[in-house]
C-alpha cells in the first residue's frame, strides 16, 4: 500500500444540482465547460494534480500546502473577473476547502481520513471563499498566506473538533514570522465589489498564457500575435494598410482582397455621405470603396472585432482568451438592446444558437433591430429547435415584420421537415403557425 502526505483540496459550484433543474442541457454543458476551463489551468499553474472531476466538483491533491491555498485564492479572483461580466445564469460561485494529511494513494485516487475531512469542511465554506483546517494552518508558509479562524467544528464521522481558518480579504499584508494579518479597518465589506476578493494576490504569480489549459507561453504569443494564414495558396490577412491607414479584418477570396465590412459603394454611388458609425466597407479589385474622398475610415467596434476573433479562432485555447476579452468589452455597453444583441452574436460564434435566440429575444424587448432582423434570419436555420425557438420568439415577441418568413415556415417546414411527414419531437412548421396565430392571422 502506497502513501503520501498531500494537500487535498475540494471544489465546487454553489447550487449547481438547483441550476440543473431550470436549464436547458446546452446551458449545463456551457457551464461545466466554462468552469473547468477557468479552473484546470489554475490548479496545474501551482502544482496540483486532478484526481477526479465530477460534474461541477474537483478533488485536486497537491504536495505543498501553501501551493494549495494559493491556488484556491487565484481560483476565487479570476471567477470574480469573470463573474462581472457573465449574466446571471452564467454566474460560477464557487467555494474551496482544503486539508493535508497522509492518505492512500491507489489506482490513480486518494483515500483516508484526511480526504474525508477536507470534504466536511467544504460543506461549511461559503461561495468565494478558501476555507482550510489547522493541519494547513500549521504546514503552509504564513508570510506567503494570510490567515483568519473560522471555529471549530464537530464535523461527522470525524472524531473530536477540528479547527477552520479562511483567507480573509484583502488588502492586507502578511508578516513574518508572526502569522498576522493586518487588515484596514472595515476592509472585507468595502472591498466587496471593488476588487477581486485577495487582491490578485496569488492570480498575479502565474502568466497570462498559463490560465489556458496546455499552453505554453511562445506558442500563445503566436497565436495571438500572427494570425494570417494561406487558404490555396491566397493569405489570409488581418489588416491592410492603404495611403498609410490601417484597415482592419480585410481577406483574399478568389483573389480579391474583400473587408468584413459592410460595403458603402451605393451610399457613394448615389451621392450620399455614409453616417458613421456605419460599420464595415468592401475592397474589391484592389480598389477601397471607402476612399473616395471621404476623408474618413468606418469600423467594426472592439466587441464585435471580438466576437469575430472568437469566430475565427483556430484552436479552443486561443478560443478561451478570446471568448473572455470579448465578454469584457460586451459589458461595457451601455445600451442593453445592443448588448444583448452583442451577447448573441457571441453565443453564436461559440456555437450555441439557441442560446442566442434568448438573448435577442431580450434585445428586440430593448428595441433592437439588429436582433430582430437576426431572429427573422434563424427561421432558415439547419436545426429544427432553433427554428422553432426562433418561431416562438418572433410570436411571443408579436413582429409583424416575421410575418412573410413564418408562413413559409408554417407551409414548407425546414431541413428534414417535409410537408406531410408526421414529425416526432421537434416541429418547427407547428412552431411557426404557433407564431402566426400570435400575430393575428
């Protein structure tokens, strides 16, 4: 029998089991996904060592207990940077407990005594915080940890009390070698909502490229920093430069070089400046259609540049950088018809449709037309439930301007919907007279 002294360390998501009876499969799987690509970098960053992963909870054993706290902070304050810019249902809440002892090492899991109390003690951790026994207490380094107690406790099946400590929340400093935290009066609740909860204390010692899981440093920066690439033989460009100005997301296709922009030769054509913020132009045999003495360059805005990068991104480790930058500059819209809609085009540049129609369901409650339009458009989608979830937005939302796309819908069916056809399951066509019937036939 094998044995060693480690650290365990339990996770898990506040109210996970209560999230799963109110959400769809898809948001569960997002969630899960979410989670344990914002974890399992943190965890190997400091050492530890994944023994097993069950639905929202990580049992993580490490060989320094200071490295196992350190972890359980930085876990905490990238969910809090994280957590601001998610939506409500996006939200991860998550609470750490760790304890160190000696245990049974056999067929790649842990076993003893010291699993079983490290599991007891998350019971009683809060969501966002790092919760640990004495045994941690006494092991790890104090002038690299802060440290508060929490009680003790009669934890069951546990024989006699075990004491508790947390890390308290920042600002503070830590001096040795007298186990002190000297703390601002009033700190932990005026700290709440300001900055992440341990002031990037442990976050900060690990590198940015790090927090993606299996990802080196070079290889990060070269994805990130160099993404052309040739498609048969025509290179695939980023940018543009033109009379010395840049122009971004611009691309060969069949040899023409063609922006993502939307074209504005009409406006120009028929005489009409084109009002910014306009956004996207076309460049055609080599000619830019923007540059006829206009004098000035129309753009996509960053959170759509973003989104577009995560659409584009050639692996899910530059995925998972790019999802997250595009969901900070999401939030920072004001306009919430335009977030929603912004939040959509995401969800659908991450591949969960259905996710979309709900935000732009909101979006059109907001007034905007872009996500009304976009809802129109998935009408014509290859999947039936996002059609139908499409159709049913449409009616709930009563758009009469739906009206013409929902009766080809009601009449024809979509992909694998032939008229005629008894259909168990999904059934876009009912869907779509559903609809109709909202509106008023």
């Amino acid at each position: 029998m094998k044995t060693a002294n480690l650290a365990i360390v339990f996770t898990d998501i506040k109210g996970f089991t209560e999230r799963t009876s109110r959400q769809t499969l898809e948001e569960n799987q997002r969630l899960l996904k979410a989670h344990n690509d914002l974890l399992t970098p943190l965890f190997k960053a400091f050492g530890g060592r994944i023994i097993k992963s069950i639905g929202d909870a990580f049992l993580v054993t490490f060989e320094s207990p200071t490295q196992a706290v350190l972890a359980g902070m930085a876990i905490q304050d990238r969910l809090w940077h994280y957590n601001r810019t998610a939506l409500d249902s996006e939200r991860l809440d998550v609470r750490v407990a760790i304890n160190v002892g000696e245990v049974r090492l056999e067929s790649h899991d842990v076993f003893g005594e010291p699993v079983n109390i490290a599991a007891r003690v998350e019971s009683l951790a809060e969501a966002g915080e790092v919760f640990f026994t004495e045994a941690v207490y006494l092991a790890m380094n104090k002038a690299e940890v802060p440290s508060l107690e929490v009680g003790s406790f009669e934890l069951k099946g546990i024989p006699g009390k075990i004491r508790v400590f947390r890390v308290p929340r920042a600002p503070y400093r830590v001096e040795t070698p007298a186990p002190v935290v000297h703390m601002v009066p009033g700190a932990e609740s005026a700290i709440a909502n300001e900055q992440p909860p341990f002031g990037n204390l442990a976050l900060s010692r690990i590198p940015e490229s790090s927090l993606v899981p299996g990802t080196d440093l070079a290889a990060t920066a070269a994805a990130l920093g160099s993404r052309a690439a040739s498609v048969g033989g025509h290179v695939m460009a980023r940018t543009l430069t033109v009379g010395g100005q840049l122009v971004e997301r611009t691309r060969t296709v069949g040899g023409q070089l063609v922006d993502r922009t939307r074209t504005v030769i009409q406006s120009v054509q028929a005489g009409k400046r084109p009002t910014p913020p306009a956004p996207r132009m076309l460049v055609v045999g080599g000619a830019l259609a923007l540059v006829l003495g206009i004098g000035f360059v129309l753009s996509d805005s960053a959170a759509e540049n973003a989104i577009e990068d995560v659409a584009d991104a050639s692996s899910p480790k530059e995925k998972l950088v790019l999802v997250e930058k595009a969901r900070r500059l999401i939030a920072e819209e004001k306009d919430e018809g335009e977030k929603g809609w912004l939040f959509g085009q995401l969800d659908e540049a991450l591949d969960a449709p259905n996710a979309a129609v709900d935000r732009y369901r909101s979006a059109v409650k907001a007034g905007n037309g872009h996500a009304k339009r976009r809802l129109i458009k998935l009408l014509e989608h290859s999947e039936c439930r996002v059609r139908a979830n499409a159709a049913e937005a449409l009616g709930d939302l009563k758009v009469e301007s739906a009206r013409g796309e929902l009766e080809d819908l009601a009449e024809d069916g979509g992909p694998g919907e032939e008229p005629g056809m008894p259909l168990i399951g999904c059934n876009s066509r009912k869907a779509a007279k559903r609809a109709l019937d909202r509106l008023g036939r």
